[in-house]
C-alpha cells in the first residue's frame, strides 16, 4: 500500500523566507515530525539592519516560518509579528527579529533562541538555521566581478557565473542529522539563488544530500521570478542543485498545472492547482498539502 504523509516520521523542508513558511504551515499536522532548514544569510530589510549593526546570522526566513507555524495567536504572536512604523531608528524593524537577536546574544546558541520562541508561540515542528555562525552569499558576473549579498544578486542582469558562500562555514549539526534520518525532503519553493541555494552550498549538508537514501521533491514556483532566476526552466534548477550535491536526488516535482516540465525524464511530475486565493503567486496551504500527498503515493 501506498505511503502517506502521516505515515512518516521525519518529514525535512529546505528553503527560506515565505516559501518554506507555507511548506511548513501546510504539514504542520505532522507537529514535531517536521524540520525546516532555513536560510540565514538574508542581508535585506530589518534583517539586514541588524546584521550591520549587531553582526549574527539572519533571523528574518526563520521569524517568517514562525509566523506562519503560530497555531494559536495571542498576545505572544502579536508581539512577534509586530513592525515598527514611524520615521526612528526602530521604524521597519520587525520586534520577532529584534527578540531573536536578543535570545541569541543571551543564549549559547541560536538554535536555543529559536527552541526558546517556539515554546513561548506553541510552534511544534522544529525549525534549525543553516548554520549557527554568520555567513553571506557571493556571486560573479561574466567578467569575474563579485557581487556580495543576497539583495545585490537579485538585481543581477545576468545568470550568476559562480555562486559561493563567504566565508565557508559548519552545516549547524542538528541539520546534518535530520537530513540523516529523513524519511523525506522537500526543497522548494522560493527564490532559488538566494532561499534554495545557499543550504546546499554548505559542504556538509551536500554530503548529507548525496548519501541519504530519502526520497526528495522539489517544490515550483507559482510566478517568475524578478531575478536572475527568472530564466530558469525547472530542469536547468535541478541541474544546477544536483551539481551543487554531487548527484541525481530529486524523484519527483510538484508544479502547477501550467509550468514547463520540458527535459524531466526519470521523475514523477505532479500538475496541481497550487494557487492561494489571496496571493496568486504564493501556495494555497491545503492545495499544497493534497499535491504533495499525490506526490509521496507517486515515489513509494
């Protein structure tokens, strides 16, 4: 009989910023079945702001999977989700980045912040930073030029040449583990240089990757990306993360029903309405969740 998402015990999700929220969000039945793997080397918005001024690693991808994980909002999930308005030093700064921060400089690890919200917002399913230590995205041009920072690689005019992390640093070692004991892993959506990328770029979690013998499904995305990225068809994406990882991993795509699929011989394809009501290029949760159950029923 056919496998399905209940029937696993360790669901892990790969990406960052609202993509990986929405994953999570629709599989958070699984509770603490299921880990995300989040991208930390987002330089943009409050994010950024902090990073600049207080060094650590990006806490913005990991506040937006919290967010959308909080089960029962209250008083706690207001003030996480709460942005400064105005024109002061605080104005755009998003207080759950600014408590993140906080609990990491009070904590001996990030990854205990993270625990510590989780408990406080009800948040079940675990939720582990790439990478405990600080660390950017680099690029080059066609002439050898370095572009730093994810918000400068995606106002790049031209497919990044190479695409590197600066400076090389750890998988966080929980990450390593989960993808070890994954029963299945999910990469995707979200913007692919710098949300999708930059995890399998660590050394560790590429070996992990590439030994691991868990099914693994790639998740499209809804729009075009105003990025570099934007002219990539789903097969150039996972020929450039299986190079990344040393092999062929991905079994099966979840896409909606009008992406190109030219060029993806050997993998399940699973067409599904995946479009949320409000926000066309952002995945409906409960669509999402009966595609990647048709998905799973695909590969077992």
């Amino acid at each position: 009989m056919n496998r399905t998402l209940a029937d696993l015990d360790r669901v892990v999700a790969i990406g960052g910023g609202h993509g990986l929220g929405r994953v999570m969000s629709s599989l958070s039945f699984l509770g603490s079945r299921l880990t995300g793997i989040v991208t930390t080397t987002d330089n943009g918005g409050s994010t950024g702001r902090i990073r600049r001024s207080e060094g650590g690693i990006a806490w913005g991808d990991m506040r937006n999977c919290l967010n959308q994980l909080i089960t029962e909002p209250g008083i706690a999930s207001a003030m996480f989700e709460y942005r400064f308005s105005g024109s002061g030093e605080l104005a755009g700064h998003n207080l759950g980045n600014l408590m993140l921060k906080a609990l990491d400089n009070l904590s001996v690890r990030p990854l205990e912040a993270i625990n510590l919200i989780r408990n406080v917002l009800k948040v079940d399913a675990l939720l582990i930073p790439m990478s405990e230590q600080p660390v950017d995205l680099v690029a080059s041009d066609s002439e050898g030029n370095a572009v730093y920072g994810e918000t400068a690689i995606d106002a790049m005019t031209e497919t990044p040449a190479t695409l590197e992390l600066c400076p090389q640093v750890p998988a966080t070692r929980e990450a390593v583990s989960a993808i070890a004991e994954a029963d299945l892993i999910l990469i995707g959506p979200g913007s692919f240089y710098t949300s999708l990328m930059p995890v399998l770029l660590l050394e560790q979690m590429a070996t992990a990757l590439r030994r691991t013998p868990a099914p693994m499904i790639f998740i499209g995305n809804l729009g075009r990306e105003m990025s570099p990225a934007g002219t990539l068809s789903v097969a150039d994406k996972l020929m450039k993360m299986e190079q990344v990882i040393g092999r062929r991993v991905i079994d099966a795509v979840v896409v909606s029903p009008s992406t190109e699929t030219v060029a993806l011989d050997g993998r399940k394809i699973i067409r599904h309405p995946l479009e949320a009501g409000d926000i066309r290029y952002r995945h409906d949760r409960q669509l999402l969740h009966i595609a990647l159950e048709k998905a799973v029923q695909a590969i077992s």
